[in-house]
C-alpha cells in the first residue's frame, strides 16, 4: 500500500493553514529553492478528478487505491494543486503514477513568485471537489492538515517546515514477519512430536 510522499524535493512553506489567505483551510504554499519552477512529483497513484483553469489550474488527484495515512488511517486521499502555469499535458481520467513529475510550480491565479498551492481531502473526491469557506475562500472538501496526509523521507529536503512535523518513512521497510504453520501429515517425529493433524505454528519467519 502506498504511503503519500510530499510531493516536492524541497519543502520551503510560505504560508501555513490558517494564515493570509488560508484562513479557515489547511491549505499550504511550497515554494521550494526558489530557482525557477521546480517539478510536482504524484503523492500517489491516482486519476485526475477535476482541472479548473479559470483560475489558479487547480488539479484534483484521487488516490486510485486507499493510502496509508501517517497515523495509520487506510483511506482514499484527495489533493488538490493549484498555481502550474500550463496543465495542457493532463486531462481529467487521466492516471499518474506515484512519483511522476506531473505538475510544477508557477504563478497562475492569485500567487506571487513560483509556487504550488496544496489542499488534502480525506477520502475521494467529492461533490465539485471544493466549497467557498467562512472566510471566502474556495477550500477542498473534507479537508485535513497536511502533515496528518503525507509522509516524508529522505529524498525531500526541508527547508522550512512551519514547524509542522512530517513523519518519516524509514530508510528500509523491516523484512515482513510472517507466522508460519506447519501441518504434519502423519504422526512422527519432527524435533516436537506431533501427533496427525496437530499444527506448528512458527512465528517470525522472514517471509520468503
Ligand atoms: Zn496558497
């Protein structure tokens, strides 16, 4: 299962959730370096839901499967980007795999200097994907401060956290332990005695 890794190799966040024109959403903006625009790598496998380009080219991508939330929460995940300056490359039911270069920062809408603008929803799309928020502001529906969203690991760089503490994907997922069971066919002796049908069951094997 796929854990949602943030989707920029530099994390330099200039505005949190609540701030400016965050008000009342847990949107953020990742400006990353700041040399030119840098590249949006998919947090997930998933299908683009909605592409809005009147605006900032807001991108809504839906998980195609459920993710692993950092704290253990299996859900489907939905994110919306918003500020690419050109997004003639996707189109709605398109798939992207986790890990594609498939947005980059920019400018459109209402942004200064190159950035991307990133809203998580839990669960799938929903409705028009988003809703106008007490402070006016168009926010994703269902949605959940990034950090309870996306995990981090050593491949991203992070400049400026907000103080927002990502969890970390360890280096090498451990080996998975399985317990295995061991059916005698017939009576004997088997370093245990087991009588027919008895089980043995071994518990932490590496699995094979
Ligand atoms: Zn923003």
């Amino acid at each position: 299962m796929e854990k949602p890794l943030f989707p920029s190799k530099n994390m330099r966040i200039t505005q949190g959730y609540n701030e400016g024109t965050h008000k009342d959403s847990f949107a953020i903006d990742n400006a990353g370096l700041d040399y030119g625009k840098e590249k949006v790598y998919a947090p997930f496998t998933g299908i683009i839901k909605k592409i809005y380009p009147n605006d900032a080219n807001e991108v809504w991508l839906e998980s195609s499967e459920p993710v692993e939330y950092p704290d253990g929460t299996i859900d489907f995940l939905t994110i919306m980007f918003a500020h690419a300056d050109n997004v003639d490359n996707l189109f709605v039911g398109k798939t992207i795999k986790q890990g594609e270069a498939f947005y980059e920062e920019g400018t459109k809408g209402n942004a200064t200097g190159n950035h991307i603008h990133i809203e998580c929803g839990k669960g799938k799309f929903t409705g028009s994907g988003w809703y106008k928020n007490s402070s006016g502001y168009w926010s994703i529906n269902n949605h959940k401060k990034p950090e309870e969203c996306l995990w981090i690991d050593d491949t991203i760089n992070i400049i400026h956290s907000n103080n927002y503490i990502f969890k970390k994907i360890p280096k090498k997922e451990s080996t998975n332990i399985v317990d295995k069971k061991f059916i005698a066919k017939k009576s004997g002796l088997y370093g245990v005695y087991l009588k027919e049908n008895q089980e043995l069951i071994i518990k932490g094997l590496p699995q094979d």
